[in-house]
C-alpha cells in the first residue's frame, strides 16, 4: 500500500511536485541519510517554496497513481532538481488561508526549521531488537500503536513518537477508531519515519490487550505451490497466488524475527543467496515468485496497479509473440498494435542514460514505427526510444531526415 493524502480540491491555490528528498522532509521532518549540503538545499526550498505559496499538503496517492509520477525530470518546484526520478503533487491554501488550515495533518509550516541532526533513524538491528518495531495493538473498541516500544501520540505538530524531535515519554498514546486507520500510519511511520519500505507486514506486529498476537499471522508455513508461467494465468489465479504467497512471506518473515534476523533487509538476504539455509532458501523463492506475479499485473494493468487484479484483466494473448519470428529467437519489426493495448515507452539518452518512462495506450491500429516516430516528435535526436509489449521490447534511434524526425530501428529482444 503506497502513501495517500488528498485535499479538497476547491481550496487549493497552488499545486506544487516535490521530488523524493523535499516530500520526506515536508510530510515528516526526516532528513534521512542526506549529506550536509543536501539537508541544506532541501530545508532552503522548502522554506522559499512555503514563503511563496503558503501552507503546503501532500496531495498524493501512490496506489491510484495520483499526483503522483514514479519517474521524470520535471524540475522539483522546491529544490528546483532535474534530477531523473519521483514527483509528488502537494497541495497550498494560499497564504490568505493560513489561519485555518494551520493545524491540519501533514502540512509543512513556512520557515519551519527541522535541523538534519534532531533524529537519528536506529540502525535496523536496533529497530528490531525486541521484535518488529511497530506494534497496533487493539484496546477496547479502539486500537493504539507503539513504535520500538514507545506509544505514538498526538503532539503539537502531529503524530510523534519518543526519539522524535521534541516528543516525550510516557504519554499517552492516540486511539484510533478502526484497524485500517491504525494500520495506515503504521505504514506511514514504518515507510516514511524509519525507512522499512512498503511491505507492512516485515516490520508492523497485532496484538490484543492481553499482550497476545492477533489473528492474521498463521503459525505454520504455507507452501508456496509451483505455479504456471504468469503470461498464461488468469487474474483470479494470479490473486489466489498471491495470497497464498503473502501468507507464506508473512510466516518466513516471523520465523526470522524469531531467528534473530529481523534486522536483515530483503537486499542482505538476497545477497546470502540461494543454498545458505532452508529459510533463506524460502525467503529468496518466495520473493522471486510474487515478484514475477507483480511484473506480469503491472504489464495487463498498467500504471497504478493494484495489490490485485480486478476483473477483466486476464492473460494477454498477442499473437505476433507466437510467431515463428519470435519464437525461433528473432524479434519481427513489422508489428500492428490493436487499439487498448498499453505499452511501455521508456526515453533514453544518447548514452542510454533514463530520462522517461510511462503507459501508453493505443488509440487506434498503429504500426510499431509509427508508434516510435509518435514520440520522437518530441525527442532530441541521438535518444533512443524504447517500446515494451510483454514480453518484446523494441529499440529506436531518434535521428532527422530532411528536417522532420525519423527513426532508426537499433535492436529488438524476446524475453523467454
């Protein structure tokens, strides 16, 4: 589950895209593992941008894809980066509307000063010491969560914790009215605060009252089946998969825990390799197989994919990857796309270097040169395009031809 905030859209005056840096620093304060100088450029355009504009929200959401764009090179409205990678929309209320949205959640004071060296992210070991290092616990009717043993509560500027920049201990900590509401600022804080990624389940703990853990982690591991190639599988199949895989992920990632390993990141167990242990052996299959799951999802949906497939999303049938050409090791140039089909379209340097990347929808029967000569018009020549479908993909070299843009085919690849 990806980060979600979204304002009303009648009150927004402004709508600034910060890059990945500036959005840490603006929703949460954390300057993470930046240089000194860095810190400094990101707090200076902050502090400009909020001078200019006014309050500032995230506005936001990674699932839908939502003002949200996983990688460009438009240039940072805060720092003022080009730098090639993620963009996030934020909302501002004007400065006119300062006074009343001065105590929303999430929003970045102007001239706010948040010092690089007021928190120290623990090291992972330290995090998981005693477990995983967030725990939602259910208390009543309501639900609390605490993070490294620490209660989570509402401060002045918002949900904090101990070890948080002018947070204390032993207060209180916040209730919340339903277990999704918990479970997503757990999300928040794990992702965002302590930098543990988006799978919740490695490092977020349930528990009742009692102290006991909840249901939702099976206390036997689930075999992950050998399934068929995802390129051939239905939705439904690929759904029933990945839960069972999700399951079997979650018991992996206790057992380690309770090995001793919950402060090893998946790249750490990924480097052990294959062979090491039994359960490395279970963490690295596991991990390869929702991985190919996930790929073949994001191929049929498209941007913003899911954490499962809906309806009508069944295997993809292109009959030029069955070819003769294809099959026999040789790609064919000479392809017509179907209006619907969604392709991948990624902008290269003249060095190879990325520089864009996005879906791309097929309005009516195009050729395959026709769609790179589509966005060459826009491209320097010397940039390569290339264009994604399945499991071909296709390369061009954007040149001039009498004045007018042209293209020159480079290279085509079949991926088995």
């Amino acid at each position: 589950m990806g980060f979600k905030h979204t304002v009303r859209a009648h009150e927004i005056k402004h709508e600034p895209w910060l890059c990945q840096d500036c959005m840490f620093v603006a929703v949460n304060g954390d300057f993470g593992d930046m240089d000194a100088e860095r810190a400094a450029e990101v707090e200076r355009g902050l502090d400009q941008l909020t001078a200019r504009v006014g309050w500032i929200s995230p506005n936001f959401d990674e699932d839908t894809g939502d003002g949200f764009n996983d990688l460009t090179n438009r240039h940072c409205d805060s720092c003022g980066t080009r730098l090639a990678g993620a963009r996030y929309r934020f909302a501002s209320f004007g400065r006119e509307g300062m006074s009343e949205t001065r105590h929303r959640s999430g929003m970045r004071e102007p001239g706010l000063s948040v010092s690089a060296a007021q928190w120290v992210r623990p090291s992972r070991s330290d995090m998981f010491a005693n477990g995983k290092p967030i725990v939602v616990t259910k208390v009543g009717r309501k639900y609390t969560i605490h993070v490294m043993g620490h209660p989570a509560y509402l401060g002045p500027n918002g949900l904090t914790f101990f070890g948080r920049p002018g947070a204390v201990d032993g207060m209180p900590a916040h209730e919340f009215n339903t277990k999704s509401e918990a479970d997503s600022v757990a999300h928040k804080i794990g992702h965002y605060m302590l930098g543990l990624g988006d799978f919740v389940y490695t490092y977020v703990e349930h528990r009742n009252a009692g102290g006991a853990r909840e249901s939702g982690f099976a206390s036997e591991y689930v075999e992950a089946r050998v399934a068929k190639d995802p390129h051939v599988m239905s939705g439904a199949e690929i759904n029933k998969e990945l839960d069972r895989l999700d399951k079997a992920n979650r018991i992996i990632i206790d057992e380690m825990i309770e090995a001793g390993r919950g402060y090893e990141n998946s790249s750490q167990t990924y480097a052990l390799g294959k062979g090491h242990d039994p359960l490395t052996d279970r963490f690295i299959e596991n991990g390869d197989r929702r991985r190919a799951l996930r790929i073949e999802m994001e191929l049929r949906y498209g941007p913003g994919t899911p954490s499962r497939l809906p309806r009508g999303f069944g295997p993809r049938n292109h009959a030029y990857e069955k070819s003769p050409t294809v099959q026999s090791g040789g790609v064919n140039f000479h392809v017509n796309f179907q209006r619907g089909e969604r392709l991948r379209i990624r902008v290269k340097g003249p060095e190879g270097q990325p520089l864009e990347a996005f879906w791309y929808t097929v309005d009516n029967t195009m050729s395959l040169n026709e769609v790179a000569l589509q966005f060459a018009q826009t491209a320097n020549p010397g940039m390569f395009i290339e264009i994604v479908s399945g499991k071909l993909k296709w390369t061009f070299q954007v040149g001039r031809h009498a004045g007018q843009p042209s293209v020159t085919r480079v290279r085509g690849t079949y991926s088995k």
